[in-house]
C-alpha cells in the first residue's frame, strides 16, 4: 500500500468519525468544538488526496464553525446548558375520533385534595 494513500485514506477516516461525533453531541459547544477538528481532518485529508471539492466545503466552513462558537461563548450558552431536554418528554394524550360521535378524550389522572 502506498503510504501517501494510507495516511490520506487514515485522515479521510478519522475526519468522517469526527462528522458522526457531532451527531452525539448534547451541547453546542461541544458540536462545533467537534465541527472544526472535523473541519481541520478534512482540509489535511483534502490536501493530501487532492480532493478540492472536500478541500473548499471544510475551508468555508471551518470559520463559519468557528464563528458559531464564539458566539455561543460569548451568549453564555456554553456553560452548564444543553440545547436538548434532559429527559424525554411524554407525549401529549390524544383525542380519539369516531365518525358521527363527539370526541372522545382520555380520562384526567385525579387530583389530590388539600
């Protein structure tokens, strides 16, 4: 195996699990921290393997990412918050619908006296 090949192909790689990465990621400082080593894999991957349609995607995006971080540090939005709910939330019971009938809708669970 040729080692140009090997070291590309091996950065190539490492780039794509970065991108999947991203996709695990529970705030957005760590997505775009993640974003831009993907985006700095991708540019010596592009580099080396002569792809210059991968090498201007991650050279434009690369400071967009960037941008995107500095703006959530300076929101204060990198601190203690994640952008996604830390449970699942239950779903709202739904009406039941029959032809010709009214509306149908659950039972509410019983409150509790004073």
């Amino acid at each position: 195996m040729n080692p140009d090949t090997f070291a590309s192909d091996l950065l190539g790689y490492t780039a794509a699990g970065l991108v999947l990465l991203t996709f695990l990621a529970q705030s957005m400082g760590t997505l775009r921290a993640v974003a831009i080593a993907s985006n700095v894999m991708f540019i010596a991957y592009a580099l080396l393997a002569d792809v210059p349609p991968v090498l201007l995607l991650h050279v434009l995006l690369l400071p967009l990412n960037g941008w995107r971080l500095w703006q959530a540090a300076r929101s204060g939005a990198l601190v203690g918050q994640r952008d996604e709910p830390p449970a699942p939330l239950r779903p709202p019971a739904l009406a039941s619908f029959r032809a010709g009938h009214a509306p149908v809708t659950p039972p509410r669970p019983a409150q509790r006296r004073a």
